[in-house]
C-alpha cells in the first residue's frame, strides 16, 4: 500500500463539520455491504499505509483498527472515492465479524424488501 495520500483526492473530499467522511465497507468478493464507519485524513492515510482498514471513532474520539481487539481484521484490497467526495467505499476482506454486534453485516435488521412484480 501507499503512506500518502495524492493533494487531489484530499481536495476533492467533502467532509462534515467535524472534519469526517463516511466509508461505506463492502467485501470485496462479494459485494456484500459490512458496514459503515468515518474517516478523516488520517485515518485514510493510516488505511494506506497499512492496508488495515483504520476508522476515526466519534464516540471514543479516537482512531481504530478493526480488528484490533475483537481479531476480526479487514485487510484492505481497494479504496474508490464517491462522485461528490462525500462518501469512500472500502473494499476489504473482512476477516470474522464486521459488526461490533459480533454478525457478518451490520445490515441485519431488513425494513423492507420489495417483491418481484
């Protein structure tokens, strides 16, 4: 992986009032959406450097590894950035759980699902 991250993309990032961007986490075999979480600079420029997917917590106010206490790593394969800069789409292979919930997805609980018509 790369340590930095390119001025251009930086540049192009939409971030929200506390600086964050949201990172939607598919695994990358798949498709199948894991979760989201938030990224600042630093936390993508961690996520590069390593290719271990690292998150800014806005709960803790600190940066995590996932994996790192629960041992369910997400190793890195590709980071794209949205159309509008406001969003990241994480690719990974999601090693265990993704949801601190300790299921696959944190997309468990379906609202609604339309029917085939």
């Amino acid at each position: 992986m790369t340590a930095t991250v390119s001025p251009a993309i930086l540049a192009r990032l939409s971030r929200d009032p506390a600086g964050l961007v949201a990172a939607v986490v598919q695994q990358y075999d798949t498709g199948e959406v894991l979760m989201l979480a938030w990224m600042d600079d630093e936390a993508l420029r961690r996520t590069l450097a390593t290719g271990r997917a690292t998150y800014w917590s806005r709960s803790r106010r600190s940066y995590w590894v996932k994996g790192e206490t629960s041992g369910h790593h997400q190793y890195v394969r590709s980071v794209a950035l949205d159309c509008d800069g406001d969003a990241l789409l994480v690719r990974v292979d999601q090693v265990g759980a993704a949801c601190h919930t300790g299921t696959r997805t944190c997309f468990t609980d379906v609202i609604y699902e339309g029917t085939d018509q």
